[in-house]
C-alpha cells in the first residue's frame, strides 16, 4: 500500500466514525472550496472550470491538497461551465461585473423566470414545466425553431460533458496521487429552494406564501419526486455516500412558516435519500436555533449538518446526539485574524465540540473570493488541530 492509499484509509476512516457520531483518533478538518482555488493559485476564477478553462483544474486541486492537510475537500462540481453557460444566453449567473472585469466566483442573480399564475402549470407536470417553459427562459439559446433549439442543445451537452469530464478526472488524482477524499459527489435542492432559486425569485416567492400558499405547496409536492431521484440517482465512485443540500430560504421564514410550507417536503427528502442508503449534508445557511425541535425529527446519525451562524456550542447541546455538525471557523478571522487569534480559536472550538465526537472543523461559508481567507492562517487552523483535536 503506498502512501496515498495510507492517507485516503485513514481521512475516509475518521470522517466515517465521525459523521456516524463516535470518536475518531483527531478531530477531522473539512474546508468547502470553491473559486479560492483560483486565487490561492494565482489565477483568475476565469481559468477555472466554472468558467473558461478546464485545463488548469486539475493544477489548482492539487495544489491545495499538497498544501493543505485536510481531510477531505468538496468536490469541484460546485462550479460552473462558462462556455455552456455563456452559449446558452444564460439570463442567471453572471462571470463578469458591469465593467467586464471578473467577478470573484460566479454570481446567481436570482431572478424571476415563472408567473405566478403558471402553478397550475407547474403543479400538473413539473418536468413538462421546465423543459418547455422555464428552460429556455433561463437559456435564451434554446428558445426558437426545434433545429435551432437542438444543436444549441448538442452544442451545450458536449461542452457540459467536457465539465463532467474534468471534474472526474480531477476527483481520481485527489484520491490516487494525494490519498485526499472527495466530501460530497452529488447534490440537490429542496423544493422551496428551488423555487425561489430557479422559478419565482426570492421576492416572488415570499408573496406567494401569502399571496396562493395552497400552489406553493402543491408546487413543492410536485417538485418532490424529480428531486428526491436527483440526489439518489448518482451512484458514481463515491468515499462517502453523502448528498450536498445547500438550504437557502428557511432562516428567512417566520417559525409556523418553515413547518406549513418547508418542512413537509424536506422531511420526506430527507428519508427518502436515507432510504436509499445515503447521507444528506446539510449546508445550513442563517441560524438554525429558532427551529430546534426541527432536529428531533431528523433520524439519528444520518444526517450531517454545516451550520452557518449561531452558537456552536448551544447547537452541540441541542443537536450532537442527533447529527454530526460541521463548522465553526469564521471566514472573518482566517482573514483578518492574527495567527495567535485563529490558534486560539480553533483550540476553544475543539474543547467545546470534540467531546464525544459528532463534529468536524470546518469554515462558516464556502471559500470564494481571495480575501475569504488567509492561505498562513488556514494553514494554522488545520496545523492546530493536528495536534490539540488528539482524543
């Protein structure tokens, strides 16, 4: 066995025992990483897959795995194909500021692209829904003749496929040449979120609420099913089986709110992708403590969740027998802390969470921009608990 084998056994294991709530033999250290790989390379996000160049993917991932000991790293998946999106007119996510100047990672714009009176549309067929009307009001380039609209279509697939293909190989060095494990391979959305994302826009959809709260659920329950196969449906070469949900909208909603229109189908996502023998992982954005007998419903060490804001330690009360929690670290103070301050950080947030496992270190927010963190000072967290996070 080389050293790679050695090194991919040993995470995989710890973040196993981890994330099924026992005691490894450290603490595990887990950083989302998207567009900073760019930075941290010295290249513009432009070079990077989620935009023009896929050539320099597998450069920018190796390098953080030879200059980072983590334990795992996120899949690059999370990126964007800028030739694909950028051919199809897309009226959604942007690369570049007004001024044509880059943006530090690729910008959603959330706008609206479904009328509040299309539910019933939608409601009825929500995959003949998106194929006929919200696609091509997303994509411009598939609006027009059937000819037109397929080799747009071809055009876009190969180049898409050709994003596929990147990500993939690069995921193969990481584990073969850098005994680094891929945290997550495959992701969905929840309902709700989805809508707001991709139909109604945010605002659209807090009016709806109020405004024909029976389409909205009705919309989510047919939105369901096409999700729920989405995140099961991906049974590539996976280290861990784990889904990547990204929750946007919930922590906006009243109380009552989350429990009438989000969590009837996130509760049914949820065991539906357990049933299927994965593991939802949670990107839980805003704070979650308003809704903590939501916890008590999840089933019990299945579900790991990375908490965005709130007060770790008060969360680990509440929650740490139930699912494995992930964070703690501030993008605000990897960069702008000194290195005795992310040191001593990173030594209370180990006294605080460690005790009977159930917890990996982790950052707040996904790294994007080049000032989210300093490369010294991430470098110090991870250094520190090597050697404080020993059980």
């Amino acid at each position: 066995m080389n050293n790679a084998q050695m090194l991919l056994e040993a995470r995989t294991a710890r973040l196993t025992a981890t994330m099924n709530l026992r005691e490894p033999d450290r603490v595990p250290v887990v950083v989302l990483i998207n567009s900073w790989a760019a930075h941290y390379t010295g290249k513009s996000p432009l070079d990077l897959p989620f935009a023009y160049d896929t050539g320099t993917l597998k450069d920018s991932y190796a390098r953080l795995a030879q200059g980072f000991e983590l334990d795992a790293i996120s899949a690059p998946g999370g990126c964007r194909p800028g030739p694909m999106y950028s051919g199809f007119g897309s009226t959604e996510f942007s690369f570049y500021h007004a001024d044509g100047t880059p943006h530090p990672g690729v910008q959603h714009l959330g706008q609206s692209n479904m009328e509040a009176s299309e539910y019933p549309e939608l409601i009825a067929d929500a995959y003949g829904f998106i194929v006929d009307k919200l696609l091509p009001r997303r994509f411009p380039a598939l609006q027009g003749s059937g000819a037109r609209r397929a080799m747009n279509l071809a055009k876009g697939a190969l180049q898409y496929q050709e994003f596929i293909s990147a990500v993939a190989s690069t995921i193969r060095l990481l584990r073969e040449e850098h005994g680094m494990p891929v945290l997550t391979s495959s992701g969905t959305e929840m309902p709700l979120d989805l809508l707001a994302d991709y139909f109604r826009g945010f605002t659209g959809l807090t009016m709806d609420i109020r405004r024909c709260p029976n389409e909205v659920r009705a919309a989510c329950e047919a939105l369901l099913p096409l999700l729920l196969a989405h995140a099961v449906g991906n049974r590539n070469r996976e280290d861990f089986p784990t889904v990547f949900i990204p929750l946007h909208i919930p922590t906006y909603l009243k109380p009552k709110d989350f429990y009438a229109f989000y969590f009837p189908t996130f509760k049914a996502m949820i065991e539906g992708i357990v049933k299927a023998g994965r593991r939802p992982t949670l990107y839980m954005e805003g704070s979650w403590l308003p809704y903590a007998e939501f916890f008590q419903e999840l089933p019990k060490g299945k579900v790991t969740g990375i908490f965005e804001h709130g007060d770790h330690r008060e969360m680990k009360r509440l929650f740490g027998r139930i699912i494995c929690l992930m964070g703690g670290m501030p993008l605000q103070l990897l960069n702008y802390g000194s290195r005795d301050e992310v040191a001593n950080h990173t030594r209370r947030l180990i006294d605080d969470m460690a005790p009977g496992g159930g917890w990996i270190l982790g950052t707040d927010k996904t790294l994007l921009a080049a000032n989210d963190a300093r490369p010294e000072n991430l470098q110090i967290m991870i250094e520190t608990a090597h050697k404080y996070g020993i059980y």
